[in-house]
C-alpha cells in the first residue's frame, strides 16, 4: 500500500479543505494505506475549533484522532499562539521537522511519501 501524507494548511474560512483532510485521512487509512495528517502554517488553528465538541465535524475528527495519525508543526503552532492547546488536544508535534522545527516534506518523501496538500 502507499504512504501519503497530507497537509493541512487551510485558512479558518476553508472549512471544506480542512474537513476534507479529515474525510482523505479516513478513507485512505480504511483502505490500507499509512497516512498522516499533519495541519501546517495557518491549518494549526484548526485543531482548536475541531476539538469543540459543538462544532459540527467533532465527531469526525474524534474518530480519525483515534487513529493517531495527526501531527501538527510545532514552528507553526508556535506561530499561530496555539502550542498549548494543541498540546492539550494531546495530538502530537510532527516527528519529521527541519532545523527549524517545521514539518519536513523533504524527509517525508526520503520516506516514501506522497504529499497532498489542501
């Protein structure tokens, strides 16, 4: 099966990229494939809103939470003042970063991957 990685750089008013991401993920991991979702520059801000669990698609960013394939750039979170809630979501910060602490597309396609960004 394909390894692919998907960014999420969505800005807060592309909530159909960011659910989208969500959707990709899923279906891709149902059909085998290893995926990671990893939100990236200004995407980070969509792990606050998807963890509220009023906001409509909570209960699917719960079920591919459960998966453990979310990552989040820790530069970017920094960036954007949303470290420590992503920290408390409990989702982890992208294991494959650059000197800078930035997700690494380099090393994820050294790895295999193929990159889709939305």
């Amino acid at each position: 099966m394909s390894k692919i990685a998907i960014f999420v750089h969505a800005t807060e008013d592309e909530l159909g990229r960011a659910l989208h991401s969500l959707v990709y993920t899923q279906e891709l991991h149902e059909a085998g494939h290893q995926v990671k979702l990893i939100f990236d520059g200004q995407g980070v801000l969509w792990i606050r809103r998807f963890e509220d669990p009023s906001h409509a698609a909570n209960p699917l960013y719960k079920a591919v939470k459960k998966l453990g394939v979310i990552e989040v750039c820790e530069h970017c979170a920094n960036s954007f003042a949303v470290k420590e809630s992503t920290e408390q979501s409990g989702i982890s910060f992208a294991h494959d970063h650059d000197k800078d602490g930035h997700a690494s597309i380099s090393k994820l396609i050294g790895e295999g991957y193929q990159i889709i960004t939305l």
